[in-house]
C-alpha cells in the first residue's frame, strides 16, 4: 500500500526539479539580459572605442613589434573581421543618426 503513495509522491517531488526550476532560471536570465541591455546601451560607444583600442595595440605588436607567430596573426586578422562584422549594423546607425 505505501509504493504507489511513495510513486506519487517522488513523482510529485521530481515536477519542479526537472520541469518549473529550469523555466524559473530561463525566466531570470531573460530578464537578466533585459536588465543588463538597459545599462549596457548607453556605454556602446564607450565599449566600442575600447574595442579599437584593444584592437589596435593587438595589431602594433602583432605587426610593428613582431610579437607573436604566424598564427596568432591569421587569429588577429579573424577577430578583427568579426568585430567589424559585429560593430558595422551599430556604426552604421550611429552615423545616420549624426549625419542626418
């Protein structure tokens, strides 16, 4: 008499482990990531002249200084055009916005 109370009541126990608790921590991240989006907007140019600073330090010791091997040059170039890539949709609103 007391295995299918024990079934139900593991099964019971189980639902919110496996089921509620991963939609509860998906819930926080999301709205971690909203929350986050909202300070980190305003610091996007700030972020992006970091960025090409960082960049360009990388590529004056990769390319004036030698540092590094022939891979971690092929790295850098990579990066770079993924930054590029990632940085162009928000350069290219910036400037629209400045220059209209």
């Amino acid at each position: 008499m007391r295995e299918p109370f024990a079934g139900i009541t593991s099964a019971v126990l189980a639902v919110p482990w496996c089921c509620v608790l991963p939609a509860v921590l998906s819930t926080l991240a999301l709205g971690s990531a909203a929350a986050a989006r909202q300070v980190v907007v305003p610091l996007m140019p700030g972020l992006f002249v970091v960025s090409l600073a960082f960049l360009g330090y990388a590529h004056y010791l990769a390319w004036i200084r030698r540092a590094g091997h022939r891979t971690s040059r092929w790295v850098l170039g990579v990066n770079t055009v993924l930054v590029a890539g990632l940085w162009y949709p928000r350069v290219q609103a910036w400037a629209e916005r400045w220059l209209s």
